[in-house]
C-alpha cells in the first residue's frame, strides 16, 4: 500500500481498522489537558479503565469475608492464579500445564535458573545476547558466582559485528557450535529491549538443543507483542513481565513458563509450599510433593489485589485475539518507519538511523533510532511537545505504538511534532 504523511491518510487508516476504538478502553496521560501521544508501551503499558472497578471488589470481597475469602471470595484466592492459565498459554503458544503466574520477572529468572543452570566442571557456560538488559545481566553473572564460576571464563555474550546493531543469528550458531560441551545454558531476550530485534527462537533452540544446553528466554518485550510458540519450539523455559505489553500496572506480577518434559517430582527447584500439591498443601508435613505443572515453581500464596488487575487487562487480549493486535502492530509500526524516514531523510542535522530490523517479522512494534548528535536535545524538545517516548543513554530513541491503544493518527501527530523538533 501506498504510504502517505498525511493527515487525511492516517484518518483514513483509523477508519478502517476494526481495533481502533480498542483505545477508549485505556487512560491516556495528559498533556496539558489533552491526551498526550503515548509511544512508551514497551516499557509502561496503559491503565485499562475498569482496573478500579474489578480492584474494588477484592477489597470488598476481603471487608466481608476476611480469610473465608479464599475459599468463598468471587473469584476464590486458594486458586487465583488458575485464571490466567488459558490467557497467558494463548499468548505463549505454551501448553495449559506449562504456565504459571507468579512474583515478577527477575525473581522468576532466579527460580528457574536454580533448575536449569545446573552447572557441571564440564558445562558450565551462559550464552546470551551483549545488549543485554541489566537485570538479565545480573541475574547471570550472579548465578555463575553463585556455582562458584568465573564470569570471564563463564559468559560467552554475542555482540554485532563491528558497524552493526543487531546481532546476526548466524554468530549465536556459530558460537554454541564452537563452544559445544561446554555450553549449560543458551538465554537471550526473545525480542531484545534496546534494538527491538526479534531472535528465531525456534532456530536457537534447536541448535541449543543438538549441542546438549538449556535454552531460556526473556520474554519481557515479547508476550503480547510478537507470535509466540514456546511448545512447538522446544523451549525449555521462559519469564515474562506484565506492565509493559501486557497493561497490568507497574510492577504487577509476572509469570513463567516451564516446558512439560521437567514437571518431574525429583528435579531440583527452589521450592515454597505454594509449590506443594494442593490436596495435602494444608497438613503442614514435612516433604514436599510438588504439583506436577508449572505450579511445582510457584513459592508463595498468591498476591490478589496486582492479579486482579491483570486479569482486567489479559481479558482485552482474550476478546481480540493476538492474531488480530500483530496485523494491526505491523501496520503501525510500518507507518511509523515510514514517517520517521521520511522525516530525517529530509533533514540531516540529527543524523539518525533506525537500527531495529525492517523485516516485519524480526520486530515487533518498537523501532529504535539511533540519533548519532544531541540525542538528548531531541529527546527533550519532542517530550515539550507532549509525546512520551522513551530515551535510553547516550543516543537511542525507543519508539513503540501499541496496537491496543495507538492509531495511525498518533503517528501523524508524531510526526508533526517530529518536523518542529527537526
Ligand atoms: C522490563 C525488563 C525487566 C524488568 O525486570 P523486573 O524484575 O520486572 O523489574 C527485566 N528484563 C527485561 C529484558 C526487561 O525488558
């Protein structure tokens, strides 16, 4: 299709897109009393407006029944965390038995780092991406301390290639070839956070596979923004976030996923008495039976009051299906490539570059772009404008319109803004 900066174009497109009143199920933050245009779902996705309502009953439901709430409440608290199965396995591509909502993500890394980096004096290894997020980072440099390895020995990080931004699957293959029997565990960001790059997780893990390691991943920017099928890929594990794509509040519970083959009795996790099955979880003995899902991993009784405000925002991904939300994302996200060419093409004092992948599907919806001067300059003046985009130091723009809640004519408005700034 023809692609045209234009305000009637980007009217047009919101016409004729079924989702588009999708946005009047969110509160937008204002800017000067108007909505303000709002690119920044990647890392704070948008208060769904009946979070309040469903909120509120928790609370009532706990004024009235006090403890009787967790077998009598609405929705009883004993099982809480089952609503989400259905949901979060669709959006996985994951099995009913290999999900489980619970804590948040770092937390989540760690739980299953303790069952899947297993290190021996042979294979000790961590394979991941170099740009990574930080507390990815953490979360591997202090498991390999933790087994008593060495990080500069331990870690194996692919970079680019010298004048690249994004990591060439072919060097991650050649990598676990290369270091084949010593390689524990491969663990990348699905869609990495700072160049919006999405990885063939199903190639990766295949090769991961064949050479005897572990493979994980950081769904983070993934779950409820690319096409995800963790069970079909052989995927060993994965955790995920729900505040960025997934619109559940900041810092609302996370989950993991933890493919079918490990629910075993005697496989080693961190363990907690929510992990214990459920028919002698209340004896209080002394061993402990894990549940045979996914569940096995979970520690604690559930925390209600953040879950049920996710169950809010899942239940939008339920009545629209993520088939539906990427036709429209790639949409978008093709425009807003466009618009942003086009722009800087025409002026040249900023010397930007997107660096995400043009293929629609190596991206997702974000685009990052890499300002080569006065990053911080533009940064600025775009947010006078009212547009919330996020920086990240010392020269990258992320840029993400969501489909749930972004139209084409935020994009023109952008766009707009993005002529004064330049
Ligand atoms: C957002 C994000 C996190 C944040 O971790 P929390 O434990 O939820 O604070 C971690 N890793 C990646 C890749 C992320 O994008």
């Amino acid at each position: 299709m023809e692609l045209d900066f234009s305000e009637k174009f980007a009217k047009k497109m919101d016409r004729d897109d079924q989702l588009n009143s999708l946005r009047n199920l969110f509160y937008f933050p204002k800017f000067k009393n108007k909505d303000c245009i709002y690119f920044n779902g990647n890392s704070l996705g948008l208060q769904p407006k009946d979070s309040k309502l469903i909120l509120n009953k928790e609370f009532e439901d706990w004024a009235n029944m006090g403890v009787d709430g967790h077998f009598k409440a609405k929705t009883p608290w004993i099982s809480y965390h089952k609503i989400f199965t259905n949901s979060i396995s669709n959006l996985l591509g994951a099995k009913n038995e290999e999900v489980i909502v619970m804590n948040s993500l770092t937390v989540n890394l760690h739980l299953l780092f303790s069952s899947f980096y297993r290190p021996t004096k042979d294979r000790y290894k961590i394979l991941c991406e170099s740009n990574l997020f930080p507390s990815d980072r953490f979360v591997i440099e202090s498991q390999i301390k933790f087994h008593g390895f060495d990080i500069d020995d331990a870690l194996i990080a692919v970079t680019p290639r010298k004048g690249e931004y994004i990591i060439r699957e072919e060097d991650i293959v050649e990598k676990i070839k290369n270091n084949s029997g010593q390689i524990s565990l491969v663990f990348l960001g699905g869609v990495n956070y700072y160049t919006g790059q999405v990885f063939d997780m199903q190639m990766i893990s295949r090769y991961a596979r064949k050479y005897g390691a572990k493979i994980g991943f950081d769904l983070a920017h993934a779950i409820g923004n690319v096409k995800l099928k963790l069970n079909e890929w052989g995927v060993d594990f994965a955790a995920w976030c729900s505040y960025k794509y997934l619109n559940s509040g900041p810092g609302n519970v996370g989950g993991a996923y933890i493919n079918k083959k490990y629910h075993k009795k005697d496989l080693f996790r961190l363990a907690g008495w929510w992990g214990h099955k459920e028919k002698s979880r209340f004896k209080m003995g002394e061993n402990f039976h894990p549940i045979l899902t996914a569940e096995a991993w979970q520690l604690s009784n559930a925390p209600i009051f953040g879950m049920s405000v996710h169950k809010v925002a899942l239940d939008i991904f339920d009545e629209i299906g993520i088939e539906k939300l990427i036709l429209k994302s790639k949409k978008l996200t093709n425009y807003l490539e466009y618009v942003i060419n086009l722009l800087f093409d025409e002026s040249k004092k900023f010397n930007a570059k997107i660096i995400t992948p043009s293929q629609s599907e190596k991206r997702g919806c974000q685009l990052s772009v890499l300002i080569n001067h006065n990053a911080d300059i533009l940064f600025k003046n775009i947010s006078n404008l009212g547009v919330k985009i996020d920086y990240r130091e010392p020269n990258v723009l992320r840029i993400a319109p969501v489909p749930l809640y972004n139209s084409f004519y935020d994009i023109y408005l952008f766009g707009e803004k993005l002529k004064l700034c330049l």
